[in-house]
C-alpha cells in the first residue's frame, strides 16, 4: 500500500510539473511532422538534365534515353542551360551528347562533390548502355532474389522506431534522477527514509511514473501516425520491458552522484551513446561491433518488427524477456546503491 501512495503522489507531481504534458505534447509535435512533412516515401532518384546536338542519331538516342528513365530526364536546349539548372538542383546531374566524326561523344556534368565511386557509377552505366546497342551483345548478369518474402516498411513508418527507442523507451534515463534529486533538495528523501517503507518501494514508484508516461506517449505516436495496422500487444511488451530498463540505468547512474548538475554529463554521454543505434538503423551497411553490442541496437530493430505483417515474433519476445530480465538486474543494484546513498 505505500508503494502505491508514493506512485499516486509521483503521479500527482509529474501532472503539477507538467511533464507528462510536455511529453504529451512534444509527441504530437513529432505526429504533425511526420504527417505534414515527412514524405511516405523519400524519392532517392536524381534528376538527369541532357543536351543531344542535332544530329541524324539525336532522335534516336533522345528516345533511348527516355525508355531509361522517362520522369527523370529533362531534354534542354544548349550546354548552358545544364549549368544553370545544376546550380538551381544541387541533386541533379547533366549530360551533354554531341557527334564528331561520326562517334558518339558524352560529356557528363556533375556537382563536384562526387565521390570517385559515383562518378565511375556514371561511367560504366553509360557504356554498358551504348554496348547493349552492339551486335553480338549478350547479356550475361544474372539477378537472383534471396527473399522474395521480405517487408519493407514506408520511409515514414520507419522513422518511428527510433522515436519509440529515444522518447518512450530512454526518456526515463533523464527524468527519473531529475525527480530524484529534486527530492534530495526539497528534503523528501530525508522524511522517506524514517518512515517503514522500503527504498525500492520509493524506486519503483518513480519507475512506475515513467511507465506510465511512456506507454501514453508511445501509444498516442503510434496510433496517429501507424492506426490500427500495428500489433499492439508486441508494441506495448516492447515498451514496457525497454522502458523498465531505461529509467532502472537512469536510477543506477543518478546514485552515483549527489546532484543533477554532476549527474547529467554522465547521463547525456550515456543517452547520446544509446542513440547511436539508429547510424546502423538507417544504414545497416555500416554495424561495427561498437554499435551492435549497445543495448539500443536490438531494441531498435525490435519495435521495426512489431510494425511488420509478418514479424518475427521469436526476436521481439528474446527482446522483451532480456530487457525485463535485464531491468531487474539493474534496480536491484540502483536499489544496493540507493541504500547507501538515499540521505546524501
């Protein structure tokens, strides 16, 4: 029953703060973003500005080109117009085809920031289109599907776990030694510890607040921006055992020290590291063993699965298990430190 007033008490000053509200709010500045400015789908296609002089094989090659990429391509009239609309389309490309000696002649056109592997991109995809032209030409490139199964999610969907990973499953790690040494200071902890309640009584209310907070925000994000196409019961297992974790490293951290002030360079570092998970999210290329043995990186691609038609449900349930289990790790050593340290 004390554990339960403190948590009602703690929910009481998270709304007279107004952090909830915060939370609240800032969650539905993100929905609008995602829904009046973010794309359901970034275009990644460059656009190709092109000059073919006149010539008998203009009308030729112009519609070759137009059978590679109708939408993409943009016919001008001079070498100088590629230019200008270079300058005005920092994303775009030109190229210029002229004749001398009956020899076909390609000058592409590019920005400058071109790396050499893009440009010889350019190159050969230019070859290879002038040789399918040839006689004798055999095409000898095979493309094989590994997974023809395989769900990919709306750029738009994607970007939503990330948001779950950093706002409802680590908010914690900030907020909870906020309260905690807000507490400290307004002499709160001095009166809890000559009361009968137990330290992880009072932990576990400031866990619970937390929880709570980041279920409300998680959910409303979700709802607004995936509706109903999510699987609900994979989603809220994921927030709660990610959750739980998070404000439990936040708690261990904030009994290090006997002050916000000293305490946030070590919980900021600590959040900024975590974040790094989302580097290998959005380029999965790039997943050195730094990354991959952050918490964060199986957290992140967890919640990716609870958005699937078809998730694997084995990878987000290892996820929920080990982070509950991992949680309880965690609060019982905050809990160790916490009973040395609760009256500093």
């Amino acid at each position: 029953m004390k554990m339960l007033y403190n948590f009602i008490k703690d929910m009481k000053v998270s709304f007279k703060t107004f952090y909830i509200y915060i939370e609240i709010i800032m969650a539905l500045i993100f929905v609008a973003i995602l829904l009046f400015v973010v794309p359901e789908n970034f275009s990644s296609s460059a656009k190709m500005y092109a000059y073919v002089e006149n010539s008998i094989q203009s009308e030729e090659i112009m519609e070759a080109l137009e059978e590679e990429g109708t939408e993409n391509i943009v016919f001008l009239n001079s070498a100088d117009e590629i230019v200008t609309k270079l300058e005005e389309d920092r994303n775009s490309v030109g190229v210029e085809i002229t004749f001398k000696d009956n020899k076909i002649q390609y000058n592409v056109i590019l920005q400058g920031y071109e790396s050499d592997r893009y440009r010889n991109i350019i190159e050969n995809s230019l070859i290879a289109n002038t040789a399918k032209d040839m006689p004798g030409y055999e095409r000898i490139t095979n493309i094989e599907t590994l997974n023809n199964t395989s769900e990919r999610l709306s750029d738009r969907l994607n970007i939503l776990p990330v948001f779950l990973l950093l706002n409802s499953a680590f908010a914690g790690l900030f907020i909870v030694a906020t309260y905690i040494f807000m507490d400290k200071e307004e002499g709160t902890i001095r009166a809890f510890v000559v009361t009968p309640a137990r330290v992880w009584e009072y932990l576990l209310s400031k866990m619970g607040v937390m929880l709570i907070t980041g279920l409300i925000t998680g959910i409303i994000t979700t709802l607004l921006v995936a509706g109903f196409s999510v699987n609900y019961l994979h989603l809220i297992a994921l927030l709660i055992s990610t959750n739980l974790f998070g404000t439990a490293v936040g708690l261990l951290l904030s009994s290090f020290y006997d002050s916000i002030t000293k305490a946030m360079g070590t919980i900021m570092v600590t959040f900024v590291v975590l974040a790094f998970a989302s580097i290998s999210y959005f380029m999965p290329s790039f997943s050195p063993w730094m990354i991959k043995i952050l918490p964060s990186y199986p957290m992140i691609f967890a919640f990716r699965e609870a958005f699937l038609e078809m998730p694997n449900i084995s990878y987000i349930y290892y996820n929920v298990i080990g982070f509950s289990i991992l949680a309880i790790f965690v609060f019982i050593w905050a809990n160790h430190r916490f009973k040395k340290t609760l009256t500093v």
